[in-house]
C-alpha cells in the first residue's frame, strides 16, 4: 500500500470538516424556525421538540461514533469516512423535502448517526501524523470547527432568509460534493496488517469505554474530556439568552460576537498551537489552555457590561490549546489498530456532554433569573463552566504525570 503523504492528507481533513461543519452550522439559524412552521407557529412546543432534536442528535453520536470506530479499525478509514460524508448528504436532502415533523425528526437523526464519522477523521489523523505532531494537526481540526461555525451559521440565516428549506438544500449539497472529493483524491491510511478484527463487543458505547478503563491513564483522561465537553456546551445552550438578558444584545449583535470568538480560536487552533506544541509539549499546553479556559469562563460569569465581556473572550483564547493537546496525549496511548475505537470513545463521551449539558446549564439559567431569586447571578452557568474547566486541567495534569511517550516532556522547537 502506498504510503499516505501527510500533508495532502491533512489538508483533505481539513476542508473535508469545514464544508461537513459549514453544512451543520448551516442549519442552525433555520431549524427553530422550521419545527415552528410545522407545529403551527406555537413557540412553546418548538422550543421543547428543538430540545428533544437536539437530545437525539447527541445520543447518535453517542451510539455510532464508537460503531464507525471499530469499522475504520477493521476496514479502513477511507470507506467509513466517505459513506459517512454521503449518508449526512443524503440527510440533509431529506430533512430539506420533509412533508412533516417527523420526516423533519427522521432527518435530524440520520444527521446524528453519520456526523459521527468525525471520529474516524480523527483517527485518520493519528494515522498519518508522528504522535509528537498530533496535537498540531488536531488543533487544524478545531480550527476547521472554528471556521465552520463562522461561516455555516451567517450562510443560514442568509439563505433562510429566502426559504427556510435552501440552507438544507445547501448543506446537503456541500456534503454530497465533499463525498465525490474525497471519492477521488482521499487515500487510505491504514494498512492492511494494523487492522483490527470488528467485534460488536468493541463497536458499543460500553465497549469503548471498556478500552479507556483497560489502558493506563485512558481513564482519566476521558474523564477529562467529559468534563471539558460539558463546559463547552454552556456556549450553545444560554449565551444567546444570556447575552440578550444581561448585555441587551440583539441577533445580530450576538452573531458578530460569536464570529469574533471564533475568529480568535481558529487563530489559536490553527496558527498557534503547533509551534506551542513544539516548544513545550503537550502537556504544559494543556495547562495553559486550562488556566486561561477558566479564567475566561469566569469573567463571562461575573460580565455585566460590554466591556468585560471583551476582556473575557480575550483571556478566554488561549482556552483553544487545551482540546487539540488532550486528543493528541489520548492518541499517544493506543496503537494504530485501536485509534479508530478510542476516537469513537472520545466521540462517545461528546455525545454524552451533549445530552446532558443543554438541559443543565438551560436550567440553571432559569433558576438564576427566576422572579423572585434570592440570589441573582444570570452568569451562574459560565460560573459552572469555568468550574468544570478547572477540574478538568487539574486531573488532566494529574492523569499524564508518568508519560508512556514522553509528551509531557517540552521538545525543542525544530
């Protein structure tokens, strides 16, 4: 088998995950707003299916990502990652033509079910990059998330401005051309003779999660990642009533402040993570994102005013060094024929943040501003958040005190 060039090959990852991430980003302005005109313009109710929506798509991804895992482990990453690329497609098509709300719900499923493929791309990645390398070349793929979340979101709410039904025309039609690009230019990257045998056993939730108890330091470093996840889901679950609650901001100014944020973590993701990297390793990067993660997360908590919510998503940047370093220290702890499935239990352990943390952090913004409340503190979900991102650093850097690779240890910068 020929040798995969690393540079063709990243770069394939990385616009493959923008245009996969500008098409989910897509229909985010539009979604509400469709599963209102279905149920007749009752707000009330299309706020309850959205979370219901949102809860399902999580819970896919919980379920597929270690399933498609273990496929790429048994039969390679290119084939899984094209036929998940073509299914979101053909999603997104059906969710566009859906005559009713559970056409609309089937849709939104299937989404969830081959978005999971992310995980494979992951692992692709960790095929065909040094481990000492990895962290930079997943800081990209943040970068790539970044950028999709930047530009998905602004083409939706141009688009649904139209039709509510093009941003999904749109984004299954990105996702289909994705598939034939990478039909003719991806490679593969995992040769024959790493492959693992598929066994159901390994290819479940419960199974994957086997793996990480099963592997020193794995363990801890999930719970790490499910801590960080679960912050994370802070942003998409009240900033946008947070932000309209206690800074008076409307849409509009709401989505430049998001497209601000995002522009200063694809700077870190992408143009300042691998150097970092390089000098300090993984480990000190890893602290530092987390220091700077709860410290931003805490000014978002105590933001009253304009003015310290820029100084927040300033300190809150280099936030952007602590997920690419995580994954990487992950990667450096299973072989070639059981990255699939580790990405698939680190893919897991997203799906569970996000299932639990929407409804969390939903809840306990109500409770803060509720009428009536002792204890005013509309920034208390950022406040949890910052929390949670501290606890995370701390067993991080507990987890990865004995290296079995050495990534802890600071590399001179070539």
């Amino acid at each position: 088998m020929p040798i995969v060039p690393r540079r063709a090959a990243i770069a394939f990852i990385f616009v493959s995950m923008v245009l996969d991430i500008v098409a989910l980003g897509i229909v985010i302005p539009v979604l509400p707003q469709l599963i209102k005109g279905f149920l007749g313009g009752d707000t009330a109710s299309a706020a309850a299916w959205f979370g219901i929506f949102g809860t399902a798509w999580a819970a896919m991804q919980f379920v597929f990502s270690p399933f498609l895992g273990a496929l790429s482990d048994r039969f390679g990453r290119r084939p899984v990652l094209l036929l998940s690329i073509l299914g979101l497609g053909i999603d997104y098509l059906i969710m566009a033509l859906a005559p009713t709300l559970t056409w609309l719900f089937l849709g939104r499923v299937l989404s969830g079910m081959t978005a999971a493929g992310f995980a494979t791309a992951a692992a692709y990645i960790a095929d065909v990059t040094p481990p000492e390398k990895r962290a930079g070349a997943y800081g990209l793929v943040g970068a790539a998330w970044g950028f999709g979340f930047i530009i998905g979101p602004a083409m939706g709410g141009y688009l649904g401005a139209i039709d509510l039904r093009l941003p999904f025309f749109v984004a299954g039609g990105l996702a289909l051309l994705n598939a034939a690009y990478g039909f003719l230019i991806l490679p593969e990257s995992l040769p024959p003779e790493k492959r693992a045998p598929f066994r159901l056993a390994r290819a479940n939730p419960v199974g994957s999660l086997t793996l990480l108890r099963g592997h020193p330091q794995l363990f801890g470093l999930a719970t790490v990642s499910l801590l960080y996840q679960l912050a994370h889901t802070v942003f998409p679950s009240v900033f946008v009533l947070w932000a309209g609650y206690e800074l008076g901001w409307d849409a509009r100014q709401v989505g430049l402040a998001l497209a601000a944020v995002g522009v200063a973590g694809v700077t870190v993701q992408g143009g300042l993570v691998r150097p970092f990297v390089r000098r300090l390793g993984e480990r000190r990067a890893l602290a530092i994102g987390a220091f700077f993660g709860t410290a931003g997360f805490f000014l978002y908590g105590v933001a009253g005013t304009v003015p310290v919510f820029w100084i927040g998503a300033a300190v809150y940047a280099p936030a952007g060094f602590f997920n690419p370093s995580l994954i990487g220290l992950i990667s450096q702890r299973v072989g070639p024929s059981e990255q699939g499935q580790v990405q698939g239990a680190n893919s897991s352990i997203m799906g569970i943040a996000g299932m639990i943390g929407p409804g969390l952090f939903t809840t306990v913004f109500a409770w803060s501003i509720r009428e009536g409340a002792g204890w005013h503190l509309p920034g208390l979900p950022f406040l949890i958040a910052s929390a949670m991102f501290a606890t995370a650093g701390f067993l991080a850097l507990r987890a990865t005190r004995h290296s079995p690779t050495g990534a802890a240890a600071p590399r001179a910068a070539s």
